[in-house]
C-alpha cells in the first residue's frame, strides 16, 4: 500500500475520473475503433470553469500494478473542498460531448458516455487561499 500512496502522492491529484461508451444494443461498454480515447481527448480539450475557476484534467499514466484496478486514466487536483463542482462540471461537459458526437455520428443513437468520479484516500494538505481566509 505504501507505493500506491507514493504514487498519489507523487502525481499531485485529489479525484480521478474513469469514462467509457455504454451501448444499449450490447448492453456493455464498447471501445470500437479507439472511441473511449477519442472522446477523453476531447473533454480535455474543452475549457472548465467554475464560478470563475478552471478545472484542469490531465491524463495520467498507471503503474503496471494500477493499472489492474481500470480507475480511469484522467485525474485534477480539485481546487474545492467538497466534491460537487466537479460533478456538476463534468456532467455539463459530458453532456455536451455527447450532444457533439450525436450530431456528427461518432456516437450512434444506441451509445453513450459514460462516467464516474472516485476520490482516493490521500493526505491534501488544505491551500489557506482556498479556504476563504481574510489576510
């Protein structure tokens, strides 16, 4: 457990997020023609903001042992506390991305994205700006 931690630690973020393409006609998940890389390249590429803050996800490269686990490859560093921006951000993103990739047929009437946030158990040490602290 110690070089899991090490690796969190490491890599500087408080919540990854795992997305993949759920077809209904195959009742899973599907990764035709590199679709789930196509899609995660391109809800990086559209800006996040909220209440004036920008939301930065990156991809990240797992360790061969992590890599096991499927916990998506996209992780932030959340600049807020509590979870909630974040979801709500990725729900408008992803819901715009599939709006998109409706329109222009990379995703078929039957497919859609998917996603889900996990929070590991990690030590932040909390930043005194971001905590509404008058100086």
């Amino acid at each position: 457990m110690e070089n899991f931690n090490y690796i969190l630690d490491n890599n500087n973020f408080s919540h990854i997020l795992c997305i993949k393409i759920w077809s209904d006609l195959m009742d899973s998940h599907t990764n035709y023609a590199n679709i789930e890389t196509k899609v995660k390249d391109e809800f990086l590429k559209k800006e996040q903001i909220y209440h004036n803050i920008p939301l930065e996800w990156r991809k990240i490269e797992w360790s061969n042992y992590d890599k096991v686990f499927s916990l998506g490859d996209l992780v932030i560093n959340s600049p807020f506390g509590p979870d909630l921006p974040l979801v709500e951000s990725v729900t408008s993103t992803i819901y715009e991305l599939n709006q998109e990739l409706h329109k222009s047929g990379r995703l078929s009437a039957s497919e859609r994205i998917i996603f889900k946030i996990v929070k590991p158990l990690v030590h932040r040490v909390p930043i005194p700006e971001s905590v509404g602290f008058i100086h």
